[in-house]
C-alpha cells in the first residue's frame, strides 16, 4: 500500500518544525571545521589551475550529532506519527523504519543552521516523500572522487540517478586546518580530484547491509570508472569513494586521512590498488567532459555493462588484458621521464600483442598496425608510431638514449598512449569470443584480409566494428584526422569523436 503523499508531507512539515524548535530551546555541541576557497580552480591550456593561498582556508562550524540528541528527538510526538504510518502502510520491520526515519532526522539536523531557506526545505521533503512512494524507495548517495576529468559546466547530469560535477569546498572538510595546506600546496603531491560522480543508488530498504547489493555498487561503480578511463585520452584516476555506512556488508578496510569527512566508510572500490590519496600522478593529461558528451558517455557505460563485457571485466583470473590494463595506468605514476612512460606503453601493447618471450618489434608493429587498419587508421602511420616508440623504449631499458627532441618524444609519447588505450579499449569489446593465440595467429597471415574474413569470429569483428566504440581520437595517432576510409566503412554507425 503506497503512503499517502499529502499526509505524509504534512507529517514530515511538522516534523521538520518541532526539531527546529527543540534545537532551538537546547545548548547544542559544536565541532569546527575547515573547508578550502576553490575559486581559483580552473582549466586552462589542458592544465589545472589552482593558486592555493594559506588564508583561502575557511573555518566553519556544525552540530555534533550524538545518541543523545537523537534519543531526544525521537521522542517527538510527530515522529512517533510517521512510524506509525510507515507500519501500517508497509511490510518491514520496526527497526528498518526507524533506520528510515532515523536518516530524515539526521538530515533536517543538518540544515538546522540553514532553516531560512525554507524553498531547499521544502524541496528536500519532496523528494523524500517520492522516494518513500517508490518501491526501491531508500535513495544512498554515493560519491567517487576523480582526477583527470574537467567538467565544463559546473554539473552534468548523465541519467535520473546519476550526474557528475565540479568538487565543492565542502567536498574537503578538515578538522585540523594543516590538512589542508597538506593536501592542496604541500607534500606528498599536489595531486587532489576536481570533479565528482554523484550516484544517489534506488535501494529496498530490506537490502540494507546485503554483500549482493555492495557487490553491485562496487561493480557498476569500476564500470562508469573504466568509461570515463577510455572516453577520451587522460590520467582518469579515483582519489576516494564513500558510501554511507548502512550499505556495508562488513569486511571492507576505512581509509583515513586526505581531510574527508569520515562520517562514512571510504574504501578501494576495486579499481586495482590505484585508489590512494598519496598517489602521486606524474603525468596528468586531463580531458574536458562536455553537455553534448553526455549521450556518447552513456553509449560506452552501457557497452562496459553488457554481460559479456562484465565477464572481461570481472573474472577473478589474472588475464593479459587485466595486466596490460595495469601498465598502462602505471604509464601515469611515479614515472621519470617520457622514455619510462613509453616503456610502459609498449609493456601493456606486448601484453596484448605479443605471443611469446622475445619476438621481434617488426611483428608486434604490425599486429597492431592491421587491428588499427580495421579499425580505419593508416597502417603505416600506426607501425611508424609503434617502431619508433619500440625503439626508445629498448634503448632506454639498456641504459641508452636516443637523441630524440623533447616536443618529438612529447608527441610520440602520447601517441603510443593512445594506441594503447584503443588497443585495450579493442579487446574489452571483443574478449568474450576471441582467443589470443588464434587471433595473433591470423594478423600473422600474409593474405590477412582474406584469411581474417573466412574465420567465424573474426567475421563476427568485422560485422561488430559497425557497433564499435573508438572513444575520442584527435590528432596525436596520426598527424592527421581519421582516415576518409573509416568515415565511408562506418557513416554514421560507429561513433567516433573527431
């Protein structure tokens, strides 16, 4: 039986102004807190701009929210109301429509100290009062901070539930105000995330505390993290991600430090180990998301969460796309130079392309030279890239240089990069019925084409590469856009961003 919405606002409205009035007649407890000025932060030149001052730190304060204000309150007449209401009118226990009900409190006690904007009061009863009414009617918010994204606009919004957004000052709340000097202008790094996915996950509240409900916010958590990865060309890297404490299933590991409020569990949602506010990211190559991205955005997120996809993605075994993923991320951390990055490139190329210990750079050259050309690149501009990148990539690893000037080595290091990032984005696509020796075996042929096309699989790659997503390619694969041929084979079918 669904709630009675005018009821139910009216309950919550004299709610909502009994708390006030209790707040106001008790000597309440307060803690400090610090928050940064971010409005210096910008984007410009493919840059991070951030001129941190020691007095752009603000001192604020907030309630402390024990057991034995809450004990108080729920002794209010009106709330006493409502879980009565909720008892009658649904079928779960006392103790999951206190736990509802205890969020709401917890809620309006926050906006104490704002309770003259009764316009966001007003609309946080609202919402509140739909989500009761839906079947998955429990909302959590879920934030994972990222690097390597810049948003346009100030938020974005990608489905119903989902949108993401510049950080806020009250995205670093510190309760010692040399953290934040710490975070923002000292040591380790001045590395921190500047933008932040915002989830609010529909969820029965039956399901609370369920290992299969944190397993499905983890998985679709690495899913969005991965397309954001291979959208376009960048260091995409999670600095933190918190969910409230009431979804956890136990077992998971409490990060501190990095000036978070620790008012939830944050933890490594998986993501290979890289989700670590000391991570110190030596090449960061940001990319702008834009409003009109947002239906390519969607477009890859649905392809990294088709079943076959999420098989690749989740296997528990070690595979060669799990360790060429690993190199390439490396590709960005604790690197010295463009050589060590190139290195790393050609580690997670091999890992993809190479068959055993050993073989020549010409054949690995030319595996990836015939995927790119199927995918519509210039073969021998992509084997030009590979050589040269393998090339320095040897002499560096034996103690070498090659004189290479630092705008050529600049660009070739990103054009290796970004053979690598289509190369994995290649095999997260069609993994699921491709085996790697088979398929190394046929770019090997001399007759390709025509041996590629009389194999089952591989005609199902040439059928499927009308469906296949490139990510964002610009001018640093080729000194030169995407072939004409690419834009005749796919025309409108393949989306590619040029």
């Amino acid at each position: 039986m669904i709630f009675n919405k005018i009821e139910l606002i009216k309950l919550l409205e004299r709610l909502s102004n009994s708390i006030f009035k209790e707040l106001d007649s008790i000597d309440l407890k307060y803690k400090n807190y610090y928050i940064p000025n971010l409005s210096t932060l910008d984007f410009k030149n493919r840059e991070i701009k951030y001129d941190f001052e020691e007095s752009d730190i603000e001192e604020k304060k907030k309630i402390i929210i024990d057991k034995p204000l809450l004990d108080k309150l729920i002794l209010l007449s009106e709330y006493k109301d409502i879980l009565e209401l909720f008892e009658k009118n649904q079928n779960f226990d006392i103790e999951k429509s206190n736990l509802l009900l205890k969020g709401f409190l917890i809620e309006i006690i926050r906006k104490y100290n704002k309770k003259s904007n009764k316009e966001k009061l007003q609309k946080y009863i609202d919402n509140w009062t739909i989500w009761t009414n839906d079947p998955k009617f429990y909302y959590i918010k879920i934030k994972m901070f990222l690097e390597g994204v810049w948003i346009n606009n100030l938020k974005l919004k990608l489905s119903k539930d989902l949108k993401i957004r510049r950080v806020k000052p009250s995205d670093f709340e510190n309760t010692i105000s040399t953290d934040i000097k710490f975070n923002f202008r000292g040591l380790p790094c001045k590395n921190f995330p500047y933008s932040v996915l915002i989830w609010n996950y529909p969820i029965e509240i039956n399901s609370l505390n369920s290992k299969k409900v944190q397993e499905e916010i983890l998985q679709y958590l690495r899913i969005i993290y991965l397309s954001l990865i291979f959208f376009r060309f960048g260091s995409v890297f999670t600095r933190r991600t918190i969910i409230p404490t009431n979804v956890l299933a136990g077992g998971l590991t409490f990060i501190g430090g990095y000036g978070y409020s620790n008012s939830h569990f944050e933890f490594d949602v998986g993501l290979i180990t890289h989700e670590n506010p000391l991570l110190n990211i030596r090449r960061n190559y940001v990319y702008t998301l834009y409003n009109e991205d947002i239906p390519k955005l969607n477009q890859i997120i649905s392809i990294f969460n088709k079943t076959e996809t999420r098989e690749t993605i989740f296997t528990k075994e070690k595979t060669f796309i799990k360790i060429a993923f690993s190199r390439y991320l490396n590709s960005f951390i604790s690197i010295e130079s463009f050589e060590s990055q190139i290195t790393y490139a050609i580690s997670c190329l091999e890992a993809l392309f190479s068959e055993d210990v050993g073989e020549l750079n010409r054949k690995l050259s030319q595996r990836i030279s015939k995927i790119f050309q199927i995918l519509g690149f210039k073969s021998l501009s992509i084997y030009n890239i590979v050589n040269k990148a393998y090339k320095i990539r040897n002499a560096y690893s034996h103690g070498s240089i090659i004189n290479t000037n630092g705008e050529e080595l600049k660009l070739i290091t990103k054009q290796i990069l970004q053979c690598a990032r289509i190369s994995l984005l290649f095999y997260y696509q069609f993994d699921s019925f491709l085996k790697k020796k088979e398929f190394l075996r046929s770019l090997d042929r001399k007759k390709f084409d025509n041996k590629f096309k009389n194999t089952k699989k591989n005609e199902k790659i040439l059928k499927q590469r009308k469906r296949f997503f490139l990510g964002y390619i610009d001018k640093t694969i080729n000194n030169e856009r995407v072939s004409k041929k690419l834009k005749r084979i796919i025309q409108d079918k393949i989306t590619i961003f040029l």
